[in-house]
C-alpha cells in the first residue's frame, strides 16, 4: 500500500445523492422464546464479596495457628500485624508453600509454622498474583522445588530498625540465620 502526502484538500465531485431505503428481502425467522435459567443450587448462604480467603479455605491446625500469631506481633505496637506492610487489620496466615504450587497436606512442613506468615489481605492478594515471581524473591512464597519451607528466609518490613531478612523455624521463632542442616535457597 503507498501512502501519498497532499498538500490540497480533496474535494467531491459529484454531489452526495438521497437514496432509498433498504429493503429487506427476506422475511425474519421466529425464534423459540428464551427460558428463564434456575441458579444452581447452593450448600451454603453466598459470602459477601472479597470475603474468602486462601487462610479460611486451608487454615493451619490451632497450635500452628497460634505459634505464628504469637511470633508475628510487632515490637513496637504489641500487635499482630501484616510482615511485609505493617498492616494491622484484615490478617490472614498465608502458607508460604502455595497450595497450588506444591503444598499439599502430604508435604513435610505443609502445617508447619515454618510454612506460614502473617499477611494482610492486599498483601496475600499480592503474594497469590501475577506478582508472583518477586514474591518468592522475598521469601513470601516457597517453590514446591525447596525441601523445606524454613530454608528460605522471608524479608520482613515488620521488624524494627527498618527490616531485614529472617528465617521462621518450626517451633514458632524468627531467626537470624537458617538452622544448621537446611538448604539455604
């Protein structure tokens, strides 16, 4: 296709004529009625939207629970709060094994307090999301390819002085190094 600068306006030679209207020629065919659908049935009441969370549908036992509740309180607030924004409200326990990803029941450390971390929904969102990549970069989310969770430090923005990177053991602590015997990743 060649394109062709001008330099002068086009201009209409013939004038623009009043036609008639189209005419159709063939006749419009019935159609059956449309049937109202029935909503598929229910077990339970629909959640408000934005409720559900991957915590609510795969929460770690009562023990787990709360050793990563007791270990994710901030030092300065005395609260439970968000380790990669600080968030203190709308807190879920994110495994950092994802579900998907590898984490099944069957998996060593799968319940594990190593395997979870407080996030806030946003932040969950965003450890679940397209983001996905930097969030394992962070340590918030595992690759089903590490042998155990514990060996992969999380960078937590939660801790005083500004951050840094810690790794979370099995009994429920923050620590400043990977346990001996596990594979730094």
């Amino acid at each position: 296709m060649v394109t062709v600068n001008r330099r002068t306006e086009l201009k209409r030679t013939a004038p623009l004529r009043a036609t008639a209207a189209l005419a159709r020629k063939t006749r419009l065919r019935a159609v059956a009625p449309l049937k109202a659908r029935s909503a598929p049935a229910r077990t339970a009441p629909p959640r408000p939207r934005g409720t559900a969370t991957a915590s609510q549908a795969h929460p770690f036992p009562p023990a787990v629970a709360a050793l990563i509740d007791t270990r994710d309180i901030d030092l300065l607030t005395g609260k439970r709060c968000c380790q990669m924004c600080v968030a203190t409200e709308h807190l879920d326990r994110h495994h950092r094994r994802l579900k998907g990803m590898g984490g099944s029941e069957n998996r060593p450390h799968a319940q594990c307090a190593c395997n979870g971390v407080t996030l806030c929904r946003r932040c969950h969102r965003w450890a679940h999301g397209p983001d996905r990549i930097n969030a394992e970069a962070m340590g918030f989310a595992v690759s089903q390819s590490a042998r155990e969770p514990a060996a992969k430090g999380v960078m937590r923005f939660a801790m005083a002085e500004g951050g840094g990177t810690q790794w979370p053991s099995c009994d429920g602590r923050w620590l400043d190094e990977a346990e001996a015997g596990e594979e730094a990743a």
